[in-house]
C-alpha cells in the first residue's frame, strides 16, 4: 500500500534521513517513536511531499515516485490527493469556523458541491465526537477540540493515508485522553496510519508496527510488544527507559 525506500534528505549539511524504509499495509497503524531531532517530522513530510527528499522511492498503490528524479507536478498532487496530514499544532485556519475548517478542502480542492461537502463534514465531526460547535472559531475551542477538528479535517477527505506528527503533544494532559480517543476511533474503521507519537499507551494498544527512529536511521521495528518488552538495541532501551521515566513523573 505504501512503500518507502532508501529516503535520504539533508538539510545543507546536516543528513536528517540517512537510508529510511518503512511499509505500511492498507489498515496498519505504524508507530514512529525517536528522539527530538531524530526526523521524524521530516519524514511524514517527505512521504507527503510537503518537503522533497534527495533520494529514494515512494510508492503509494503501485505508483512509484523516485524522489531523486524531480516529480513531476501531477505525481506529487495524486500523492497529496491521498494521503493528510495532522500537525501538531493543529494547523488550522483561524478565520473559518470549524464546519468551514473541515469543508474547505472538499468544496475547493475535490470539487464537491457544498450540500455533500458539509454531510461528509458533519459525519466525520461526529467521528471525533465533536458535535454543536460547527460555528465555532478555532480561538474559542479547547486544544483538544482543535486537534479533533484537525483530525476530522483529514478524515473527510477520504485519504489512504493519514500521517500524524505528534498531534497530542502540544495538549495539556488532561486534553491528550480525547484526542487518543478519536485516533482510536478511525484507526477502528481500518484507515492506514502513519503517528509519530511519544503516546506509550497508544503506540501498544493500536499500533500493529512500532518504528524507532534515531539520527535519521531506523534502529530498530516491530510489534509493540517486541519494541517494549524486549529490544534488541541498546539506543532503543535507553530511550524507552527515558521516555518511561518522565511519565512517571507527570502521572
Ligand atoms: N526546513 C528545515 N531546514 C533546515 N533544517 C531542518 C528543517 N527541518 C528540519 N530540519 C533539521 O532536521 C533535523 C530533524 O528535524 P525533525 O523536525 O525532522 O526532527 P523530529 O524528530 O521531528 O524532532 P521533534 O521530536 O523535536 O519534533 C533537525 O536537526 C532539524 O534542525
Ligand atoms: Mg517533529
């Protein structure tokens, strides 16, 4: 479903992802865990196309890109087409009210007449369980709401994919629970899933693959339970431990 080989990316000389491949099979939810700094963000971006890696391919239902022949405009928009991304601070528009935020897309980029837009808008609303604030401005809600809005945003446009960079971690504590939930909720309807997330509890009860990322390398994958309970790799251990350790302390 979606393939990504061999990516490279550097930022002048800084070589943020050295030799990256991951797959996700259609319904995966895979887990991207790593250090700050690790590229992660890079590399939802890359596999997005919002940032254009160096080298490697990038596969999307059989259709190949190889990043290191410039893409051609159209190549990238079917990639943008079906995949969305989440950000972690919400990325909203801040003029348009949440019905609006959610629409927009639908009516401007997929065409579809406003009537439908706003049914598909309405339905994925009620997925993030955020119902009778379709009027509301993104200042007037909670960061748990906006990033429910932001989810409901990726969600109505049917995409393969949805990436998720860190879309709790900007929350207060007491606001990351709601939006676990919702996360929960679509990755129950099989979408494909692709969260870079320090969520320990998510990552082991929904994820199917669990990536650990460091220095632009993937040190280490695989089921939760073997990232967790038994990791192979020392880097790995010694992050687990650390990120362990500081929720302990905010429990
Ligand atoms: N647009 C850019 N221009 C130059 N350097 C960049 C750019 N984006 C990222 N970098 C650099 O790439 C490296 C990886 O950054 P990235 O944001 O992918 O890490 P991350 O794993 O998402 O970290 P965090 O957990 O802090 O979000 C960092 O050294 C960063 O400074
Ligand atoms: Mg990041």
């Amino acid at each position: 479903m979606l393939k990504v080989r061999n990516l490279k990316k550097s930022f002048g000389e800084n070589e943020v992802l050295k030799d990256v491949s991951l797959e996700a099979k259609k319904g995966e939810v895979i887990v991207i865990l790593g250090p700050s700094g690790s590229g992660k963000t890079t590399l939802l971006r890359c596999i997005n196309f919002l940032e254009l890696a160096d080298e490697g391919i990038i596969e999307l239902d059989n259709k190949v890109i190889d990043t290191s022949i410039k893409p051609k405009g159209h190549e990238i928009l079917d990639v943008r087409r079906h995949t969305a991304m989440v950000f972690q601070n919400y990325n909203l528009f801040r003029n348009k009210t949440v019905l609006e935020n959610v629409t927009e897309a639908l009516i401007i980029v997929k065409k579809l007449p406003k009537s439908e837009a706003i049914a598909i808008a309405e339905k994925t609303l009620q997925k993030v369980n955020l119902t009778n604030k379709n009027d509301a401005y993104p200042v007037q809600l909670s960061g748990g709401q906006q990033q429910r809005v932001g989810i409901a945003r990726a969600l109505a446009l049917n995409p393969k994919v949805i990436l998720l960079d860190e879309p709790t971690s900007s929350l207060d504590p007491e606001l990351v629970g709601e939006v676990l939930t919702a996360m929960k909720t679509i990755a129950a309807e099989g979408i494909t899933m692709i969260v870079s997330t320090h969520e320990m509890s998510f990552a082991n009860d929904i994820a199917d693959k669990v990536i650990f990322i460091d220095k632009g390398v993937i040190v280490e994958q695989g089921s939760p339970r073997e990232i967790f309970t038994k990791p192979n790799e020392k880097r790995t251990k010694q992050f687990l431990d650390r990120i362990l350790k500081e929720w302990t302390y905010t429990i």
